[in-house]
C-alpha cells in the first residue's frame, strides 16, 4: 500500500506539472480565441465572443481530466509488446478496469477543486443539476478511455498504432467540440451528432457546466446507451485477441 501511494504520489506531481502548463498556455488560447472571433464577429452579430473565450477555457480543462484516459492506447501498445501485459493479465482485477482505476485520481482531483469552488460561492453542490454535470464528466472521460482502449488492442496485430492514435485523436477534438463549439456547425451536420457520442466528450459537459443548456432525458438516455454499447463492444473486442496473445517480452 505504501508504495501504491509513493507511485500515486508521483503520478500526482507530474500532472501538477501538466496543469501549470496548461495554466500558462490558456490565456494565449484564450487571446487567439478572441481574435479570431472577433474578425468573424464582423459579420455575424450572434457570436458572443465572452461566452466562447471562457467555453474555450473549460474545454481545455475538460481536455486536461481527459488527457490521462487517452494514454490506454500507449499502455496497451507497450504492455503487449513488451509482455508486460503477462503480469497484468494474472491479477485479480481485469486490466482494463485496474487501467482505468489507475487514472481516476486526476478526475477526483478535479471533482475536488470544483467542489471547493460551488462552496466558496455558496452553490448547492448536491443539487440535480451539479450532480447531472457530473455524470456527465463520468461520461466524457469513460468515452475517451474506450475508444483509445479499442484503439490500443490493435496493438496485438499491429507494431505500432500511434499514428492512428493521433489521427482519431483530431477527429475527436473536431466532432466532440474542442475546437468550435458544436452550435457554430452547419445545422445538418449538428443535427447528426446529435446522436453520436461525440458531443458528450465536451460540448455537452461544458454548455450544462456553463448553464447555457440543462441535461434533459434524452441526454441522459442516448449518453448512456453509448457507454454501454462501447463497453460492450470493448469487452468482445479484448476477449477475441486476448485469446491469441503471446508473451513477447523478454
């Protein structure tokens, strides 16, 4: 347990690390945020240019609690090249669970300093619709993991998968709305992601985290049909080529 936590505490040191980085880099993506509206303001009077820059900060924080949990595909890359995974695979708890386990520190961390902060000024944390905020996060982070984890498992055929990694990454980012809030896409093209998960990795947890939108039923439905559907498929998908696996460490 003692050296559990030593690890513990490392891992911790190295994200305060990522956070002081990701404080110094928000004002600039802040200021190129602004500017960039600000010359497409001129011919669009409905771009609120205040909403987008701080949308654009709690993005980059949702990105930073998510972070950790695209790492799976990496892990998985290296434990199945290396035969690591051998150690893992005999342990009382599944691999993927003890991964994603593994990570929740920085999220609870999160949690932690968003609490603090509904505290100082005096909000009801344990209301419905701070609680529903947080199923969403729950959600954002879980999708992430799973699809770096389906990402990853390529590893048993694959040398190296990071390319596709960072490929699917971009796609993310570009459906999820880290890059452009999703209300600023083609009506269309809205309306269809509408019922893919992508939305509810940022844009949705960031507008309810705004209090631009509130969390109806079909959000909490459709969110959580996804999960269980890539849960689903993440378990058939690791059962079928752990069967194949052989150690390839030394």
């Amino acid at each position: 347990m003692l050296a559990f936590s030593k690890i513990e505490l490392k891992k911790m040191k190295a994200y305060s690390g990522q956070l002081s980085s990701l404080l110094l880099t928000l004002p600039i993506k802040a200021i190129l945020t602004y500017l960039i509206w600000a010359n497409l303001s001129t011919y669009n009077y409905s771009i609120d240019l205040q909403w987008l820059v701080f949308y654009s900060i709690i993005v980059s924080f949702t990105e930073f609690i998510t972070m950790p949990y695209c790492e799976i595909a990496y892990n998985l890359m290296q434990d199945i090249h290396t035969g690591d995974l051998d150690m893992y695979i005999v342990k009382p708890i599944h691999y993927l669970c003890y991964r994603f386990i593994s990570k929740l520190h920085i999220f609870f961390l999160f949690v932690i300093v968003m609490m603090l902060l509904k505290i100082v000024y005096k909000v009801n944390i344990f209301s419905f619709h701070n609680i529903s905020i947080l199923y969403f996060y729950i959600i954002s982070v879980s999708y992430i993991y799973v699809i770096f984890a389906m990402v990853g498992i390529l590893s048993f055929k694959f040398e190296n998968i990071l390319t596709l990694r960072d490929n699917i990454w971009n796609i993310i980012r570009l459906l999820a709305g880290s890059i452009l809030p999703l209300s600023y896409y083609p009506f269309n093209i809205e309306k269809i992601l509408k019922f893919l998960p992508f939305e509810y990795i940022y844009y949705k947890p960031v507008i309810f985290t705004q209090n631009i939108a509130l969390p109806t039923s079909f959000d909490f439905v459709i969110s959580g049909l996804w999960l269980i559907l890539g849960i689903f498929l993440l378990i058939v998908i690791w059962n079928k080529s752990i069967r194949h696996y052989s150690s390839q460490g030394g």
